[in-house]
C-alpha cells in the first residue's frame, strides 16, 4: 500500500474532528440569533467554555462510530459512497447522543442544538469528504500517488480496463506494461521493470489465461512483493487475505501479502516509534558503560554498520554494539567453512573466534541489538518481524522464501521467542510466514513480552 493513500487517509481522522467540531460551534452560535429565539426563546444557561468541555468528548466517540460506520476504511470509494457513509455515520452518532442524553437530561437539554448538529455536521462533513475526494483526484490525475500497473492478458476484460483507466487516469491506476501472456520471457521482462521500481501491481485480466500461467503469475507476485488483483472467480486456491472491488464494472479480487495494510500499518508504526523514542533515552546511559567496556576490551568502534536486506528486498544499513573483532566481516571466507549450519543459506559457528569476550556477553544478553532501535525510528526496520539476513545469505533464498519481505524486518520476531537460533532455518521461514500473515496488534504484544522472558532466561542467543 502506497504511502499517499495511509497518509490521505490517517489525515481524515483529525480533519473531520474540526469539522464536526466547527458544526458544533456553529449550532451553539445559531441557537442565540434572533430569527431562532423569535421562535424559540433560549430557556437553558450554558457558557461556551461549558458547551466546548461537553463537545470535545462527545465528538471522541463520534469519530469512534464513523470508524466502526467504514468511513476509515482503505477500500476504494465512489463518491456516492462517500456520501452515503457519511450521512449514515452522522445519523448514527446523533441517535446515540440523544439516548445519552436521554437517561441523563441535564447534562443538556437543547434540542434545537442536537439537532443543528446532526444536519450541520452532514453538510459539512459532506463538504470537507468531497473536497477531498477531488484533491486526490487531481494528485492521482498529475501521475502522483497512482499504482503503477502491468496488465496481463487479452481478451475483452483487458481491453476494456485497459481503455477505462487511459480514459480516467483520476482513478489512480497508471499502466506501465501490458502483456498477452505471462511466461518465462515475461518474468524476465518484469525482472527489468522491478529493476527500475516501476511496478506497484499486476493485473490478471484475462479469464482464458492458462492454469499453469495463473499459478507461475500469482507466485511471482508473492516472491517479489508485487501487488496482486485478477477477475473473480479465477483462482481456486482457498485464501484469507483478500479483498473484492470492482474495476470498470468487473468484480476484481486483490490478494494481499499480509493482514498488516491501512490502519493496522499506521498503528504499527505509531507504536513502534514510541516505544523506539522510549528505549532510545533509556539507551543513552546504557550506551556510555556498553561504549566503555567495548573500547577497554578491544580496539576498534563502539557500533558497527552491517549491509542487511529489508522490506520489499532494498538493502539498508543495521546498527549494533560491535560484539566482534574490528573488520571481523572481512575475515568471514576464513571461517566459513566452519559452518555449523547445513540447512539454509545462514551462517552459524558456536565459538567463532572473531567474536570478543565483551561481545559474547552482549550477545548472550542480546545488548548488541539495542542500536536497531535507531532503524526503527528511521522506518527501516519494526519492532517486532522476521530477521533481517545479510545479502549474500540472501541471495541463497529460494523463491518462496523471499515472501519474508512482504514486512519490514523486526529487531524480534515469532521465530527468535520460538526457538531462537536452534531452529532449522525452514522452521525460522514458516514461523516468520505465519506471522506475516496472521499479524495482529495482540500478537505484537505477545512476542515483545516473550522477547523479554527469552532475553532474561538467556536461553539460545545467536
């Protein structure tokens, strides 16, 4: 998922707090002009200060029942739609305010307010959703935020998406390739496209695409991250993470790498940069003695900078207390042959000799890994996911392996509280896969506090 959409949707949340907060105002304001008061006189005493500490909670659970109403939601809306929710949301919200008050009356007991509220928060929630509808639209129509599409296929269906989203590019979708097929010679074209980071999603179209191309497509798409829609009913592969919309008036279905998309993703990065910010100042006395001892035990620098391979497969640079000797990465073809791991492309040696007496402490304790706290406030790396291997190691992956990059890499993970490293690296695989697809905010929570159970144990460190 694109930033463009977590980004214009998380902004809805607060937009539509000032909004229903301006409709609110608004009614207070309406209910002491003249042309009200003729009909009505003013018969209750409530300051604004007073009216405002009312408001401000009530339109908490406002925002509450326009996310359980799908006004959050990340499927794909007409406007229409957009509207229609809208208008229900609001609806529902005033109804539950009016039994609120209705078992509790003085709390407040303007009825013209109430209501004011109801149809002024529909106009201008309306109005604020409409504009925004078109602010993407134009964003989408200048080419920024789009999903960069290759179709795959040739029959009418293809044809006539292809048509729809040149004659709409407002609807988001940018093609980039389309293809007839989808072979060998086909891959290997995508492999030059992933290269250039062109692509964000494929599209099966063609229903009369063969059985064995439909499989070899929707692998592909798994392996290297790829986004993945096809015309209903195509598949017969039982799925759980998937989703139904329609394109150009076809039911499409799109299968998801992982549960963790929209708010679930916005969360997860909410959380993960404030318990990084925690950590980070609790690390700043502990990385003055770690500091310390490292130099004291042996020359060279106190963190070192190791090439790591993460989300969707980019390589990025990993932070940790040196636990080896200087340059030890260096000196790797040496001891290589020494591997006790026969089953993956990972290395293992339980008394490798670059590693330093201060550094089998760190590693036993797993204080060499608190600097990834600094990749997680960088957005590199979460808390909690599979770990993140070094290239080389990467490079032995076999293909489906490589859906361990659906995610970003975690500093712990279900595989490191499940075993740590006597796991066989397939067991590390399926543990990690299971993660990704099952995530949830509960499970989060669950392996941060194994972590910490594992940690202090010192059970199998690596």
């Amino acid at each position: 998922m694109k930033k463009f959409e977590l980004i214009s949707n998380a902004i809805l949340v607060p937009l539509d707090y000032l909004v229903l907060l301006a409709a609110a105002i608004t009614s207070y304001f309406l209910r002491f002009e003249s042309f009200v008061t003729d009909l009505r006189p003013v018969i209750f005493n409530m300051s604004l200060a007073e009216f405002l500490s009312i408001a401000y909670l009530i339109l908490l659970a406002w925002i509450l029942i326009f996310a359980l109403s799908g006004l959050y939601s990340f499927k794909r809306r007409t406007l229409w739609q957009e509207i229609r929710l809208a208008f229900f949301g609001c609806s529902t919200a005033t109804m539950v305010i009016i039994i609120a008050f209705f078992f509790n009356a003085q709390l407040f007991s303007s009825r013209f307010i109430i209501l004011a509220v109801w149809a002024l928060s529909i106009v201008f929630i309306v109005l604020e959703r409409v504009i925004v509808y078109f602010i993407k639209k134009l964003f989408y129509s200048h080419g920024y935020g789009v999903k960069r599409v290759v179709i795959i296929g040739q029959d009418n269906n293809t044809l006539n998406l292809i048509a729809e989203f040149k004659k709409h590019p407002s609807f988001g979708f940018r093609i980039i390739e389309h293809l007839n097929k989808f072979t060998e010679k086909e891959s290997n074209y995508l492999d030059q496209l992933r290269g250039k980071l062109i692509i964000d999603v494929v599209i099966q179209a063609d229903i009369a695409l063969p059985q064995d191309q439909k499989e070899a497509l929707f692998n592909y798409c798994q392996q290297h991250q790829l986004g993945f829609k096809y015309i209903a009913s195509l598949l017969d592969t039982k799925l759980s993470n998937f989703d139904i919309s329609t394109l150009s008036g076809v039911p499409v279905v799109e299968i998801r790498h992982t549960r963790l998309q929209g708010w679930g993703r916005i969360g997860k990065r909410t959380y993960d940069l404030a318990l990084s910010i925690i950590g980070s100042l609790f690390m700043i006395p502990i990385s003055l003695v770690i500091g310390l001892v490292i130099k004291m035990d042996s020359p060279g620098p106190v963190f070192v900078k190791l090439k790591r391979i993460g989300y969707r497969g980019r390589e990025f640079n990993i932070y940790k207390y040196r636990s080896m000797v200087d340059q030890a990465h260096s000196m790797k073809d040496t001891v290589i042959q020494n591997n006790e791991r026969r089953d993956g492309p990972l290395f293992k040696m339980k008394n490798d000799p670059r590693i330093t007496k201060v550094g089998k402490i760190l590693r036993q304790t797993s204080l060499d890994e608190l600097p990834q706290l600094f990749n997680v406030l960088s957005g590199q790396m979460s808390l909690v996911g599979p770990r993140p291997h070094e290239p080389e190691e990467v490079a032995k992956y076999e293909k489906q392996q490589l859906r361990l990059f659906n995610i970003k890499p975690g500093i712990t993970g279900m595989a490191q509280v499940s075993g740590r490293s006597n796991l066989l690296f397939e067991e590390e695989v399926r543990l990690d896969t299971y993660y990704i697809e099952n995530w949830s905010f509960f499970l989060d929570v669950q392996i941060l506090l194994k972590t910490f159970i594992v940690v202090f144990l010192r059970k199998d460190a690596s």
